[in-house]
C-alpha cells in the first residue's frame, strides 16, 4: 500500500517558491486604473485580431500590422519593467504588514512618455498628415520605400529604437544585441576588408530604414505577421481553456491514469506536461503550472530535487514540440513553407511521440535507480473524470478536425475557442461569464506582448542578413568548411548537420525560440538544402534544435523556473532535464542525414514512416540507457559503451546501419543479463535504496 498524497492544493512552500518566480519575472503586476488600461487595449487588440480573420482590411497586410505593432508596443512598454531601478527584492516594503500588503509596480513616468511616442511613430505611415518630406498617409508612405524622406528615417530609427527596448525588457540584452549586431553590419560592412568572406557593399542607414520600417520586410515582415494572426488567436484560446479549467482537469487526469506504481509519479508528470501544452504552448509556462502540483508527489516518492525539476523541465519542454499548437516558430514555418497548419502538424506528430518516450525510459530507469515510492493520489478514477470533463478535449479535437476539412488555422482556432466558451457552462465553477472571458481574452493577449516584440526585432535581423547576403555567405563558409575536413559527400552532410545543430543550439542561449528559428533559417536552412535535404526536414531540424535550447545550460529557462519550485541547484537541473531530453538532440538528425528518415516527419508513404519510427524508437531505447545506466538491470559501462555507437548507427536509418546498431543493442543486452550475477547484491540494493 503506498502514502497517500492529494494534488491540490500545493504545498505553501511550492506556492511561495513558484510565486517567487512570477515576482522575478519582468511583467509588472499592475492594477488599479493601469491595470484596467492595459487590460482594455489587451482586449480590443484581441477583439480586433478575431474580426479581422473574417473581415480583413481593405488596405492591406501591411496596414494591418502597422495597427498590430502600434498597439503592441506601448502595451508592451507599460506592462514590463524597465529594470533600471532596484530589484523587486529590494524595494519591497518592510513594514510587519508587507506580506499582505500589494506591493505597487505601475509604469513610471518615463514608461508612460516612451508609450505615447510609440503610439504615435508606429501610426505615422497611416496618419493623414503631411510633414515636410513625409507623412501624408499610407499610400504616400508606401510610395516612398525605394526613397525614404528625412522624416520617415527619424521616425523610423524611433521605432527602431522602441521595439530593441521592448525586447530588452521582454527577453533580456542578448536579441537587441544581436540586432544592432546585424545592423552595424549592414552599415560598416562596407569598411571591412573586400578579400573577407563576409565582406560587402555596404547599405547606407537611409535604405537600412527602409528595409526595416518602410517595406513589408523586417519590422513588418514574416515573424511579425505570424504573431498578429496566428500567434495571438491560439494564445486567446489557450487562455479561454485555463479559465474554463481544462489545466486542472489534464493534471487530475494524468495523475488519475497512473495510480499506483513506483513509476506512476514520472508517468503523470510526463502525461501533463503532454496535455497542458496544448493549452499554454510555453515550456517555461507549462512547467511552472505543472511543478507547482506535481513537485509534492515527486518529492513523497523520493525523488532528489534536482531529478524532478529536470523531469518538469523537460515534459514542459515538450509542450512546444507538440501537437496540436506546438510553438510560435512553428506558424512561421507553415508561412515560410508556404504550407497548410495541418501538414507541420503532421510533420511534428512521430518526433513528438519519441520525445515523449524518451523522458518515459528516463521515467522507468530513475524510478528503479532512485528506488522511488508508491503514492496513492487523492482523485477520482480516470474514467469517472473523462466522462464529467472530457468536453475539455472537444475543441482539441475540433481544431484538428477542421484543419483536415481545410479551413484556415485561424478560423478554426476561433470556432474553438467559441466552442470552448460555450462547454465551460458545464461547469459551474468555471463557466466563462462576461467578467472571467474578459479576463482571460486580457490574460491572453498579454501573454502576446514579448512574442511580438521578438517577432519584431527578428524580422530586422533576418532582413538585414537578406539585405547583405551574409546568409549566402555564412551557408558558404559553413558548407565549405564541411568540405575541407571531409570529401565523401555523406561525411559532408553530416559534418555541416552537425555544424548546423551547434550553432542553433548556441544561437538559442542568446535569443528566444522564435527569434533563433527565424536567424537560423536565414542562415542555415539554405546550407543544408544546397546538399539535397528537402526544405521541410531542414525546418523541422531547425525548428527542434531551436526549441532545445531552452534545456541547454546555461539559459535554460524551464529549467530555472523549475529549480524555483523544487528547490534544487539550478545547473544540475538543467544537466537533468538536458538527460531526459537527449533523445530529442539526436533524432532530428534523421531528418536530414538520409532520405529515409524523412518518413519520420511523414514524408513518404505510412510504411516507411512506421518502420523509421520503429528503428529510431529502439535508437532512444539505446540513448536512455546510455544515460541512465540501466537496462534490465544496472548497466555498466561495457553495456552504455556499446549503446552509444548502437543509437547513432540505429539513427542514420540505412539497412547496413540498422543492422551493426541492432546487433550492439542486442550484445549490450546480452552483457547486461550475464553480468548480472556479478552484480547482484549491488543492483538489488540499487533498486532498493532512495537517492543511490
């Protein structure tokens, strides 16, 4: 019989710490008439983006998200903090009362002066209004794109300069670095020596403005328009499912579904961290959510700090990768491409599936490794809870459903998000009356803000590495480096796949997600297709690598947030949750390096996707014992020595390399049954004792 522990509510030190998380973040708490202000713009903004998927404005696309960016900005600048005060921790009040005390973080004055100049230099290509050289409306302005005039450069060097702020204040310096990076280089390349490979012309800061702000190309290009269409339909609708409590009915659910086995508390955290990204579609989000619950069960089955925040890293993680609202990233692929929502849906399905049951071997192997518990959780049976709030999975269901009738992504996201308005008054606890949808569709668009603001600052970067050629240049020197290691055409794929996967991961310490997919797909997209690899492999390779690095020490947000609930070290969280998602680091290799791994991401025929699928499944087999050290029993080092080269030759997904990987495989089994006898008394303690 194992200890009974009930799910709700978290304990009060796992609230304090997850609420010591929200404090550190840098979105202001506002309230008061601020509060209402902000709220309000959040919601017209999202009323505006419903209306206009049905009612799109005559004047254009551009127009559009020059309305979009001139709402997003000053919102943006008022909702986060400056951070050049003092620390939140420092400036708390000390009074005996400042525990219930609400502590006040309303924009200052300056906030308030950088949001007026935003809202009027972001609707300047619109206004009416004639100013020497510039302004005149929007016909004008775009008249004036080959030619800026003095006016339309101040202001767009204004905007320039607002949005690189937003992003300081959203994400950190390191994107707003990187663009003024790609800027000056667009501006000085032309002092760099002409024999250097990234040398060039030069692009004088009349025409870098014009890139920027007056054609459909960086501020308004691509990642932009993604964020205003797609990126904030699906937020409003992962936002309408919070409040109609489908998060609490996913977590109930997964901890209902695996009951009683010493593996059951990994299972549902695995399972949840699954079913709540498709309502979050953040890593960091979805673990926070998860942690605050879970990391009490975790912790009464005798998991170490640091084992369970990786875990909750890594199955938040995975909310990005999977189906059916993935990540932001994933939306502009679908524009990049040119093709339906549903088809990178598709693409994402098998990868996503072995993802998960990565972190399910790392589950069973840390369960037996750490000789976790029983804990019998405090809920109703699985089925009871699918039939009284199943309807949760209705809209789920009916976005898939309809983007395999061929509506468009946004409207049948809207039908969704109606249709879960509508189930919510199933529940009389979370019916989604005026005041709740008004609140979410505000908590919604506010959860936009930072993704515009990236969206925005990467199209600039992109634009100014298309403006330059340095992508073509940077694809050459990458490929030919390849080349001068290695001649055989395949050891050249694989050394620039690999060169590839390097500097997305490193990229994407800097920057967030979105903005690493977009620079990477300038970039390196065009290496890897000029050596055959279909332009959707070379996305998804991108996209994956991209996304993991959020668990790549040292940035690795989820993993922080994590850490800030279990209490464990930061770092050796991060090296945890890097363990459970390692198959995800290796498996987008099978994209690209073979044209038969491409039936992974469902680019030949369902055969062919189903033996692939089969052949790398045992490949992250061979990975989970590598790093987890266990096979049917506690593997030693000949067993994970021989799984290493086993996961690498099962993963190139060619006859004669499946063949030598299955057969290691087979050998490292075969060692980790006739060693076992020498190793008996060791690995029964092993799986008997908590924490070896």
């Amino acid at each position: 019989m194992g200890e009974r522990e009930t799910p709700q509510p978290a304990p009060l030190n796992d609230a304090a710490a997850a609420a010591a998380y929200e404090d550190e973040k840098p979105a202001r708490q506002l309230s008061g008439w601020v509060g209402h202000v902000v709220a309000a713009g959040c919601v017209l903004l999202g009323l505006s983006a419903v209306y206009q998927v049905f009612f799109p404005l005559a004047q254009g696309n551009q127009f559009a998200l020059i309305l979009f960016l001139a709402a997003v900005l000053p919102l943006t600048l008022l909702s986060y903090r400056s951070g050049l005060a003092l620390p939140a921790r420092w400036r708390r009040d000390r009074s005996p009362n400042r525990e219930t005390e609400p502590r006040r973080d309303s924009p200052s004055p300056l906030d308030w002066v950088l949001a007026v100049v935003a809202l009027v230099a972001c609707l300047y290509p619109v206004l009416p209004i004639e100013i020497g050289d510039g302004g005149g409306g929007f016909d004008e302005f775009l008249g004036r794109q080959g030619t800026p005039g003095m006016i339309d450069v101040l202001v767009g060097t204004i905007v320039l300069l607002l949005v690189l702020e937003a992003c300081r204040r959203t994400t950190g310096l390191a994107l707003p670095i990187v663009c003024v990076l790609a800027i000056g280089y667009a501006y000085y390349g032309g002092y760099l020596p002409q024999g250097a490979a990234i040398a060039h012309a030069g692009v004088d800061w009349e025409q870098i403005v014009s890139s920027s702000f007056l054609q459909s190309t960086g501020l308004y290009g691509v990642p932009l328009d993604v964020a205003a269409t797609y990126i904030v339909l699906f937020t409003i609708y992962g936002a309408v499912l919070e409040a109609s409590g489908a998060s609490r009915f996913f977590i109930n659910l997964s901890f209902a579904a695996f009951r009683k086995s010493r593996a059951a508390p990994g299972r549902t955290v695995t399972l949840a961290g699954f079913l709540l990204g498709s309502v979050s579609g953040s890593g960091t989000a979805t673990a926070v959510s998860l942690g605050t619950v879970a990391w009490p069960v975790l912790r009464k089955a005798g998991y170490p700090k640091e084992n369970a925040g990786g875990m909750l890293a890594a199955a938040g993680i995975g909310a990005i990768l999977s189906p059916p609202t993935l990540g932001a990233a994933a939306f502009i692929i679908a524009e990049y491409l040119g093709v339906p929502y549903l088809t990178v849906l598709v693409w994402a399905i098998v990868p996503t599936l072995l993802y998960y049951l990565g972190i399910l071997l790392a589950v069973e192997i840390d369960a037996r490794r750490y000789g976790t518990r029983e804990v019998e959780v405090a809920t109703t049976s699985a089925w009871r809870l699918l039939a009284r709030f199943g309807y949760h999975l209705a809209s789920l269901v009916l976005i898939v459903v309809l983007l395999a009738m061929d509506v468009s992504a946004v409207r049948a996201v809207v039908y969704a998000t109606v249709a879960a308005i509508l189930l919510s008054f199933l529940d009389r606890e979370h019916r989604l009356t005026p005041a709740r949808l008004y609140s979410a569709l505000a908590t919604g668009v506010r959860g936009v803000l930072s993704v515009a603001a990236v969206c925005a600052a990467a199209g600039v970067v992109a634009a100014m590495i298309t403006r330059t050629g340095l992508g073509l240049q940077l694809n050459s020197i990458l490929v030919n480096t390849a080349r001068s290691i290695a001649e055989n055409p395949t050891a050249v794929l694989i050394l620039t796949a690999i060169f590839a996967a390097l500097a997305v991961s490193v990229l994407g310490l800097a920057v967030p997600v979105t903005a690493s997919f977009v620079i990477a797909w300038v970039i390196i997209g065009p290496a890897l297709q000029d050596l055959g690899v279909a332009a959707p492999a070379v996305a998804m390779f991108v996209f994956y690598f991209a996304v993991l690095s959020e668990v790549t020490p040292p940035t690795a947000l989820a993993s922080v947030a994590a850490s800030a609930i279990t209490g464990g070290r930061v770092i050796a969280t991060m090296m945890q949750a890097f363990k459970y998602a390692l198959p995800a680091f290796l498996v987008p290799f099978a994209f690209v390096l073979t044209e038969n791994g491409q039936g992974l991401i469902g680019l030949r025929s369902f055969t062919d996707a189903v033996w692939t699928m089969a052949v790398v499944a045992l490949g992250v087999v061979a990975l989970a014992v590598l790093t987890g050290g266990w096979m049917v029993r506690r593997a030693g080092w000949p067993e994970r020595a021989l799984c290493a080269p086993a996961a690498a030759l099962l993963l190139y997904l060619q006859p004669l390399t499946i063949a030598v990987g299955a057969g290691l495989l087979v050998l490292a089994l075969a060692l980790n049954l006739g060693l076992a006898r020498f190793r008996g008394d060791e690995a029964q303690s092993l799986s008997a004792t908590p924490g070896t």
